[in-house]
C-alpha cells in the first residue's frame, strides 16, 4: 500500500514539474516574441526616416500628441501603423498626396529664417503637420515650419503628416566680408543691399571673358551674333555717370536709371551687357538663345522678368552675371534670381524711409552716359 502511495506521489510530483517547464518556456517565448517585434518597430521607423539620430524625439512618432487620434488606439494599432510607413518622397509632393511644398528647395542663410511653404490638402489639418531636420548641426526647425540657418552646409526638413514624409533639401549659407566685398559662400555680391569698395578694381576677370568667348562661338556656330555691348565699369566710372545724373536732374531720378557709385554689379568684373541694352533684345533669336542657354557657360540673366521686386531692378534681358556653372544651373533650373538663391535683399538701406523696395524701380545699367541728357521721361527710362 505504502509503495503504490509513494508511486503515485511521485508520478504528481512529475506532472507538476513538467507543468511547470511549460509556463517557464512559453513566458521565454512571449519575451522573445516581444523583443523581437521592438527591434522590428525601431528599425522600421529608422528607415524612414533616414536618420539614425532625430534630436527631436518624437517628431517622427505621432503616438507620442495627444490630440492626435493615433495615440488612443492600442499598441497593436500602433504596430501596424509603423509597418505601413512609406518612405520619404524627396520632391514636392508626398506620396499620398495630402501635403506639398511650394518650394523643390530652401536657400536659407546663417542666423536667418525661412518658412517652409507647406500646403495640405482638403481634409488636412495644419496641425497634424510636424516637422523635423535630418542634420541638426546645419539647420534647425520650430514647430510651425520655419527653418533656421545654423552653420554653412546641406540637409533636408522633413515634413510629416501621419506615415507620409516628404523631404526638402535645405542649403545653409553664409554671408562673409573680406577686403569690403561681400560674398556669400563663394559668390561675390553687388546689388543694392551689398556694395563694392572703391579699391576692389579687377577689370573684365579672366572666367567671366572665357566663359563668354565660348558663349559667343556656340551662338556663332548656330548662326547667331552676340557680343559684348559694355563690360567692366570701375567705381569711378560709375561715380561720375551717376554724380553727372544728380547734378543734371536729381538723385531720385539718377537712382532710377543709374546705379551708385559701388553698387553697379559691372564692377565685379563678371557682368557683359549683350547687344543692344533694350527689351526688343529679347524678343529677338539671340536674346531668346541667351535666356535658354547661358547657364550652360555659368551665366545667368541677372534680372528677370518677373523678379523685379526681389532684384530691385527692371528687366534686362541683355544683362549677364557670371557666377560658375554649378550655381548657373541650378538657378535655370529652379527659376531663382541670385538674391533668391543666395538668401539676401536688393534695397538701398538708407531709402527705407523713403521707399519701400517693391516701389523702386531703378535701372542697374549707365548707358545714358553715352547718350544725350534729355528731360526725365518716366515712361521712357531706358537702361
Ligand atoms: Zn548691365
């Protein structure tokens, strides 16, 4: 009897055990499981991203608003909705649709911001909107969408709406001044925010004169004729055209037809007016071949149509700015004036309280100098 008792204690006592072993292995299971699915989310959200650090923790994670309905759903929800995240369309447009960027680029300088043009879609709501940067050293981004310049170089915001990303390049740039120039990053700036000094006197430089050598045999080979119609002018020149401007009429005038001694970019030795200094130029096949194709030798048509309130100066279709290859192309190719591209104004900062840049409506070129002083015609203000 003692021995059956004893058997069957034993054979409760395995059972017991070997129950046991069962819960211990399924919770190992269940932990596993568990860890591996974080390691799964995690990844899945560096991916797209595309950033292996994102200071602002969070931004990519909408779980963590609590006005956003997604953070009341269950962490399965949640899982699935990192799963189906797209990856970030570079461009203007997300891949859903239901946010664009009115800009393909943001040109921004050191210390200066820019508001990243974001548009959403019917049904959107700007404050699902958030935003981030994928290189903190180089810009940084508020809540609402401006981008502040933080050190020269190269990154992209990232603008988020739920699983969709939509990725801006965003270029840092920095303002310097050596010898009284005023560059930014590598471009030598002349417009009426930024002057040159008296002594900055370098001629026709070598690139701006080869680049147009080989302009003008491209044109040639085509059957066209474009040539130099006036180049370098030196501060004193420009002193006397504009001081013989203001002693024979007046300074408002001399300001709409004249640059200021300084502020003429044919003093940065990169600038060639072409042919004929009028807007009939345009119109004819070399102005029409110049605007398509001088970004090819590193110009570009310096004041365009269109632009006059960002440049601060009236069309000139025969007016071109070297400032290298690189920088002309891209310009073509996004449509964008120097000032524009470069991130800085165009006014005479002494006339604020007179005008307002939009109502200037001043002429860069001097070639009155050549022509007989007549009596101000406004309707008649030529270059
Ligand atoms: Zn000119």
């Amino acid at each position: 009897m003692a021995a059956r008792k004893r058997r069957r204690m034993a054979r409760r006592g395995y059972i017991l055990l070997l129950v046991l072993a069962c819960i211990a292995l399924a919770f190992a299971l269940i932990l596993t499981l568990r860890r591996m699915h974080k390691r799964q989310d995690a990844e899945m959200v560096d991916t797209v991203s595309g950033i292996e650090t994102i200071p602002t923790v969070g931004s990519d994670q909408p779980i963590e608003d609590p006005s956003d309905p997604i953070s009341t759903e269950d962490p399965a929800t949640t899982t699935t909705y990192l799963e189906s995240v797209a990856p970030a369309t570079t461009g203007r447009m997300s891949a859903s649709g239901s946010m664009r960027c009115d800009t393909q680029h943001i040109f921004v300088r050191v210390a200066n911001s820019k508001e990243v043009p974001v548009r959403v879609s019917a049904g959107v709501s700007m404050d699902d909107i958030s935003f981030d940067v994928d290189d903190p050293d180089v810009a940084f981004v508020t809540e609402d969408g401006e981008v502040i310049g933080l050190q020269r170089g190269n990154c992209h915001v990232m603008i988020r709406y739920k699983e969709e990303t939509l990725a801006v390049p965003v270029t840092v740039r920095e303002l310097h001044v050596e010898n009284g120039c005023t560059y930014v990053d590598d471009i030598l700036v002349a417009n009426k925010s930024y002057s040159l000094p008296p002594e900055y006197d370098p001629g026709l430089l070598p690139e701006t004169e080869q680049a147009f050598e080989r302009l003008c045999g491209d044109a040639a080979y085509e059957g066209l004729e474009i040539f130099s119609h006036s180049d370098y002018r030196s501060y004193d020149f420009q002193q006397k055209v504009y001081g013989s401007m203001v002693s024979g009429y007046s300074k408002e005038y001399a300001d709409t037809v004249s640059a200021r001694p300084g502020y003429s970019e044919h003093q940065t030795g990169y600038t060639i007016d072409c042919n004929t200094p009028d807007n009939s130029f345009a119109e004819t096949d070399e102005g029409k071949w110049l605007a398509e194709n001088c970004w090819r030798y590193g110009f570009i048509i310096r004041y365009p149509l269109g632009k006059e309130a960002i440049t601060g100066y009236d069309y000139e279709s025969w007016h071109i700015r070297w400032v290298g290859k690189d920088a002309a192309k891209e310009m073509y190719d996004l449509g964008l004036t120097l000032e524009e591209y470069l991130d800085i104004d165009s006014y005479y900062h002494d006339d604020v309280e007179e005008t307002s840049p939009a109502d200037e409506d001043d002429a860069e070129d001097a070639d009155e100098a050549t022509q007989p002083l007549t009596a101000p015609d406004w309707d008649d203000v030529e270059e």
